[in-house]
C-alpha cells in the first residue's frame, strides 16, 4: 500500500467541493469549533481513526460558541480533502438538536448517536467513520464543518437515505452562522 500512497501523492481533492463553499451554506464565520481531543490543525489522536488501522472509530468531542437564538437545527459534516477522488470524502454527516449542547466523544456513532444526533449517510455509510488514508499518501486533512440552520432539513425526501453529494445542495437556510476545525493525520 505505500507504494500506491507514493504514486497518488500528487493527486488530491482539495477543498472547492467541501460543504463549506457550497452556495446554500454559505454565511456568517461566527461560530469556534473545538475539541478537547485535538487542536486546530493538530493531529487527531488514533482513537478517533478507523478500526482496522488500530483505532476506535469514535467521533471526536466538538464544542462551540454561542449559537445565534432562531438557531433550529445544527449540520455537521466531516470530510477529508485529501483523499486521492475528484471530491473529498465525506466520512460523516450528521443533525443536532442546539440546544444539546457540545457533541461528547463518539455521540456521531451510527449504532448509538448522541442525545438529539441524527446521523446520516456518508461517503462511507452512516455515522462517523475515522481516518484511514493510505499509507504513504502524506498528511491528511479532515475538515469538522458545523453549520447553525435557521430551518431543519425536511424530512421529506428523507435524509437518512440521501448520498451527501444530493443532500448537501438542496439544504436551504439561510445559514445563521458557521465554524470549522481541521485534524490530521497520516500513515
């Protein structure tokens, strides 16, 4: 595998189609995401990667500023743009109830979510799914984009089965407000 790493080096899907530059996403930058499991453009720890590498799989503990009040309903999509696609990975896509409060440590599990988590289908499947990337392929940035919805995503077509790349799009807003932080890792 680390020689397929070495010779997709170069190839990258970079971050014009993440979530966060779609045009009914967009809006005000006002929101810090955090973690008490890594810092902003820190390594994510391998208890938050894939099983098979030797992770847990567990989503990392988010916490954020102050939500805007008429906030409805919270999106939560993490994708890597590292992955060697046209497209990063969407590797979880998930709705919060806000006034939940900070998603603790594997609260984006498929099998148990989170108080007020409905999690959704990735790239992958549904729920979080850990870094993974091939070995050899360099660093890769997983992008934990959080959006705070002025409306909640209808639940008609339903969005547990729409594939990321159709729902994303429809999703309207407008968005009151938004924050972002990145992990990495590499093999």
């Amino acid at each position: 595998m680390t020689l397929l790493g070495r010779l997709l080096r170069n190839r990258r899907a970079g971050d014009t189609h993440l979530a966060w530059n779609l045009p009914n996403l967009q809006g005000p930058d006002q929101l810090t995401l955090t973690s008490r499991d890594f810092d902003d453009g820190g390594p994510l720890p391998l208890a938050q990667c894939a099983k098979h590498i030797g992770g847990a799989d567990r989503s990392p503990q988010l916490a954020w500023t102050a939500l805007p009040p008429a906030t409805a309903q919270l999106l939560v999509v993490v994708e890597d743009v590292d992955v060697p696609l046209g497209k990063p990975a969407v590797h979880c896509v998930a709705l919060a109830d806000p006034s939940g409060g900070p998603l603790e440590t594997g609260a984006l599990t498929a099998k148990e979510p989170g108080p007020g988590v409905r999690v959704l289908r990735s790239t992958i499947g549904r729920g979080y799914h850990g870094p993974a990337p091939v070995k050899g392929h360099g660093p890769h940035h997983y992008v934990f984009q959080l959006f705070a919805l002025s409306a909640p995503v209808p639940d008609s077509p339903s969005p547990e089965r729409a594939r990321p790349r159709t729902l994303l799009p429809v999703i309207t807003g407008p968005v009151l407000a938004r924050g972002r932080l990145t992990g990495v890792f590499e093999r």
